[in-house]
C-alpha cells in the first residue's frame, strides 16, 4: 500500500523533467495516479515505466493538451464521469516560449498553459476535490516570477504586450502564486490546501521546445543545475506530508518561503482571479 494508498492524484506534465520524477516518487507511495499529457505515446512510456521500477499499475492516461481550454474542459469532464475521488491535484506542465504565439482560445501561449491551464482546471475539479476532503492542489511556480519585474499588469494581462519571454515567463509565475494565494483562501474551512514551490534551476526538457539553440544552452546549463529529482522534492513533499503546511503559501526546500513583494498582494490574487475566470469562460 504506502503511504498514500488508497488516494488518487491527478498529475500534469509527467511525461518529462519534474513531473516525471515526481510521479515516479508520489507512484512509489502507492496512489493511483492519472497522468494528464498532450502526447499519448510518451504518456504510455511513462506508465510503463512507473510500474516497471515502482511496481505501481495502478496508473491511467489523460489525454489532454493544456493550451486548449476545450481539451482542458474535455478531460476534467472524463476525469469526473469515472466517479473516482481526488485527493491530490498537481499542476505542473508549464512552458517557456521565445516566440509569441497564440492558443486557439486567442490566448498567449505561455500565459495559457501556466496560468490560464491551472486555473481552469482546478476550477473544473475543485468539487470533486471537496468532495474528497481532506485534499490537496500542489502548483508548481518558479523563483523566475522576480522575472515579471513588479506588479501584474491588469490592462495586459499575460504580458501579451511584453517583447521579453523571461518576462513573460516570469508574469506567468508570479500569476502561479498569487493563484494559489487566493485558492489558499478561497478554500479555508473546505480541507482543501492550496500551495505552490519554486523546484529551484533543474535539468530537464524546459525551454528547449525553442530550437537548436535553446536545446545547447539548456543542455550545457543541466550539468549545474539541480537533478528532476531534487526539484521535485518540495512538490512530493507537499503532496504527502503528514504535516500541514500554511495554506496558500509558497514553498523552497519544504520551507514557506516569501515571495516577491508582488507576490504577498491579497488585493492582486483577488483581481487575477475575477479576471481569469472571464479569460476562461468560468463567470
Ligand atoms: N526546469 C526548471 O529549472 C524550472 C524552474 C522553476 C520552475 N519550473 C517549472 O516546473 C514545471 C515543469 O517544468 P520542467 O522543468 O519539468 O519542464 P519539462 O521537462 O519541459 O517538462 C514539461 C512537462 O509539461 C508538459 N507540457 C508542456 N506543455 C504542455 C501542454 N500544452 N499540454 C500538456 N502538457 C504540456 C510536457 O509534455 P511533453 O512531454 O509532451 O513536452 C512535459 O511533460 C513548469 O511549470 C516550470 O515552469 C521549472
């Protein structure tokens, strides 16, 4: 069994980097666990893989990719007409693009998978994550939101206007916190926790979905970076501490940690989530 026999947790993005060795962890304590990734043939991979080295079969695919609000929509309809419980929800898969592109919802990229992805998602769940009390929403953010340079910018929300990807990135990260700042509060009372971790400078795939470039100066910077694993360490833990760390909060090495000023506005996390539920059609 394991410590979280018994409970199911819906992960995204494990089928590279953090994710992965995060599900690979979280697989060995025993959940069923649900892999929500856009690519169905790396999702089987990674299945496979869990139960091979975990031993752990209790493993399904959600086929969804996070850019779209309607596959979103999709896959958290799936999800709750198999009529498990969700104790855990982990959003995780998150992008850094050098290009501005639009989703086919008209919506930045990165803003849409970052930010936009984990609101609506989590909106879509959270009943059932009620329902399964006591629960928790895991987000994974990133020291990167002292990248957005201050405040968000409600007259541009995403950073669409911004020329600069690592602000951009950075605005999307910053959105992460206050998102779970405000999920922290919005559930008090519920036995629903929200928090959100910075997994420190990892080697992974991130960012070299960008080109040649990008892949070499990624690859040479893993070597210092962090390993999949220990970034996923705070994520892990938060997911299946017997302790309860403070709600909303947002963690570096298992420690709540604060953020950049921007980040501890109650009034901005107010704001950001009016605002994404219109972008996403939730009001
Ligand atoms: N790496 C770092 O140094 C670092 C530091 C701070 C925070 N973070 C955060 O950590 C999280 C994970 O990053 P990582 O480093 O593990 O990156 P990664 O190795 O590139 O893995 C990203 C995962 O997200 C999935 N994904 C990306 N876009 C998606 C979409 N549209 N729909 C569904 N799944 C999608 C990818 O799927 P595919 O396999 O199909 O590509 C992959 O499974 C991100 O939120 C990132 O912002 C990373």
């Amino acid at each position: 069994m394991g410590p979280l026999g018994g409970k199911v947790i819906l992960i995204t993005g494990a089928t590279g980097g953090i994710g992965r060795a995060a599900a690979m962890a979280l697989a060995a304590m025993g959940p069923e666990l649900v892999l929500l990734c856009r690519n169905p043939e790396k999702g089987e991979e990674t299945r496979r893989t869990i139960a091979r080295e975990t031993g752990n079969e209790k493993t399904s695919l959600l086929v969804c990719d996070l850019s779209s609000q309607r596959q979103i929509r999709e896959a958290a309809a799936d999800f709750l007409a198999a009529n498990k419980p969700l104790h855990v929800l982990f959003n995780n898969a998150g992008v850094l693009e050098l290009r501005r592109e639009d989703t086919e919802d008209g919506i930045e990229r990165t803003w849409a998978v970052n930010h936009l992805a984990y609101f609506l998602l989590t909106n879509l769940l959270l009943d059932r994550l009620k329902q399964s009390a006591p629960a928790r929403i895991v987000n994974v953010a990133s020291a990167a939101h002292a990248s957005a340079g201050g405040p968000l910018d409600f007259d541009d929300l995403g950073g669409r206007g911004q020329a600069n990807p690592m602000r951009r990135y950075g605005i999307s990260k910053l959105a992460n916190i206050l998102f779970t700042r405000e999920l922290g509060r919005r559930l008090e009372g519920t036995g629903v926790t929200a928090h959100c971790f910075h997994p420190g400078f990892v080697g992974s795939g991130f960012a070299t979905n960008n080109g040649v470039i990008s892949k070499l100066v990624m690859g040479a910077a893993s070597a210092f970076n962090r390993t999949p694993q220990q970034g996923a360490d705070t994520g892990v833990w938060l997911c299946s501490t017997p302790a309860t760390p403070e709600n909303g909060r947002y963690f570096v090495d298992r420690e709540a940690s604060w953020p950049r000023r921007w980040g501890q506005s109650d009034e901005d996390g107010a704001r950001l989530w009016e605002a994404s539920a219109r972008q996403v059609a939730l009001v």
